[in-house]
C-alpha cells in the first residue's frame, strides 16, 4: 500500500490480518468502477469503507451521496432515489424533484441497509444497474447517469434470497465485489488504537485537555464482547472521558456494562487476595494463558498453529478454547 492510499484509511483503523487484507482489497477495488457489496454487523464501519472506495476512486471530485434504504418510509423511497417530474402527484414540488441516483452523477452513491428495501422497488434498482438509466416518478423520459453503485446490508442477504424477501437477480449483480467487515470481537488486537483514535477526536469535540486510557482500562476494552462493534466503543470511549476526574481514564470511569460483563484478569499481588471458587480460577488462569499466548504469537492461522504446538493440543481444541473467550 502506497503513501497515497494509506492517507485514506486515516479514519479505517486496523492493523491485524484480517483488516490489513480488507484495506489491500479496497485499494485494489477503489481502481474500478464495478458495484461493490459491504456486509459486517451493525456498528462496524460500512459507511467508512465506502467513503475510503471513493476517496480512492477517480471519482473522488464529484458527488458521494449516502442513503440508508432502512431509515426512509417505503412512501417515500422511491422519490428519493429516482425523483419525480413536476406535477407527478398531489403534492408534489411544482418544479418536480432531483432524486439522489442524479444528484451522484459522476461520483458514487452508498445504499446502506440495501437489505430494507421493499421488492417492488429493487426490480426498479435491478433496471438502473443493468442499463444505467433513471425514470424519474411521473415521466416517460429516460435519463442516462454514470454512478458507481456501493451497496451495504448487515442483514443475511443470501438468507432472505432463500426467503424470497430479496431478489436474486439483484443479489448477483451487487456482489460483484463483496466485502466483508470483521466485528471488533474478532479482532480485539485494534481495540488499543481505535480507543486512542477515537479518544483523540472526542477530546477534540469537547476541548478537554489530553488524558491517557490506563492498561487496565484498556484490557476491559479488549476482554468486552461488542455487540454494538466500533459505534458501541465510540459511545464508551466517549463516556469514559467524561467521567474521569483527572487525565488518566481507568477502569473505573467505564460503564456499569463493560465492567460487569468482562473477565478482569487484573492481578492481585497482596496477602489480602480473595480467591474464586476452582472453577473461576481455572477460568481466569486459561484466559491469560491464551491471552498471552496470542500476543506473543500473533492471532493468525499461523501462530494458533504454534500455539497448539507448544501447548501439545489439537488446532480443534483451541479454536473451541480461543472461542469460549471470544478471542
């Protein structure tokens, strides 16, 4: 990756296996004018790698337009992508409306939540892929446009293809490129840097001075499941840095949710130790041990096929292992 293409992934923070890959995979499809299909789970960052698609992109000067399919009433959908000559309806702006495939006319347009929309309306998509043409609601003229088409689902798409509840036909002709966002969980070796990042730019908003997360603040960060993925650590990273009394956020100014359901493996080194029952302490002692292991030989095929060496364990036994803990 070149000194060009990493500027754009200034806000796509990432330095394990997986995301160095997905990056890679961008720089390549930023190149190209095919539509491109982003799938992860809720919070994961779609709209970012779309963005980073067009920055990349020739496109990049002219018009990126986002629309997300779930947010919008099914009434309304349609005006807004395709628009509406004037007089097409009661009530409609006496000059008509330009709808948002036009408005991105050269540049790129991202269909988040594609997932949302209804079936009659993604026959009506199919027909602007295959021939790159517009009919706005209440015309009979045809408008030719030159977009790029990225689209994003956190929903199964080939589950509700299976279902009938989204179309086949239009399936195929969004994958064209797919790409694929890891959660946070299966990449926590990021979580250090997108709480630093994320850090820097809450405390820019509010126009706090500097404060430093602590190690143990951080491993509560890492041992957390994060359903709510990047967003959900945004809103923790931001709360943190409102509750610490000083500059130094520690675990203590997290909320109630991150401490109660993670597995602290802060040590105790005092006489004054409360030991858990031998289950817990079993439980924490495998927790470090393939914690540990994991940082020294990195979260890949490679260093878990180590790691089974070393331990003198099949590779099934510890992805069953490295999954009970969520690594």
């Amino acid at each position: 990756m070149d000194k060009k293409s990493t500027c754009i992934f200034q806000s796509v923070i990432g330095e394990t296996e997986e995301m160095l890959e997905l990056k890679n995979k961008v720089c390549q499809v930023a190149k190209c004018n095919s539509t491109v299909l982003i799938t992860g789970e809720t919070g994961t960052g779609k709209g970012l790698i779309a963005k980073a698609i067009h920055k990349a992109s020739t496109r990049k000067n002219y018009p990126f337009i986002e629309i997300n399919c779930g947010a919008i009433p099914e009434s309304l959908i349609e005006s807004e992508l395709f628009g509406y000559s004037k007089g097409a309806f009661t009530g409609a702006l006496k000059d008509g409306k330009k709808g948002r495939f036009l408005a991105a006319n050269k540049g790129s347009i991202f269909l988040d939540e594609i997932g949302e929309m209804p079936l009659h309306l993604q026959v009506k998509l199919l027909h602007v892929l295959q021939n790159r043409i517009i009919e706005p609601i209440g015309s009979t003229v045809s408008i030719p446009i030159d977009i790029r088409i990225i689209a994003a689902s956190n929903r199964d798409l080939e589950t509700m293809m299976n279902d009938g509840t989204f179309r086949k036909d239009l399936y195929f002709r969004l994958g064209v490129i797919p790409l694929h966002i890891p959660p946070l969980r299966k990449r926590k070796e990021d979580i250090p840097l997108l709480a630093e990042y994320i850090k820097n730019i809450v405390l820019k908003r509010t126009n706090k001075d500097s404060v430093m997360l602590s190690p143990e603040c951080t491993q509560y960060l890492q041992n957390y499941y994060w359903p709510g993925n990047v967003r959900e650590l945004e809103n923790v990273i931001e709360y943190a840095t409102n509750m610490c009394c000083d500059n130094y956020v520690t675990e203590l100014d997290l909320p109630e949710k991150i401490k109660s359901t993670t597995l602290t493996v802060k040590e105790k080194t005092d006489s004054t130790r409360e030991y858990k029952t031998y289950k817990e302490e079993l439980l924490l002692w495998e927790y470090r041990l393939f914690s540990d292991l994991l940082k020294q030989k990195g979260n890949t095929t490679q260093g878990k096929q180590e790691i089974a060496k070393d331990l003198d364990i099949g590779i099934a036994t510890l992805y069953r292992k490295l999954a009970k803990f969520n690594f």
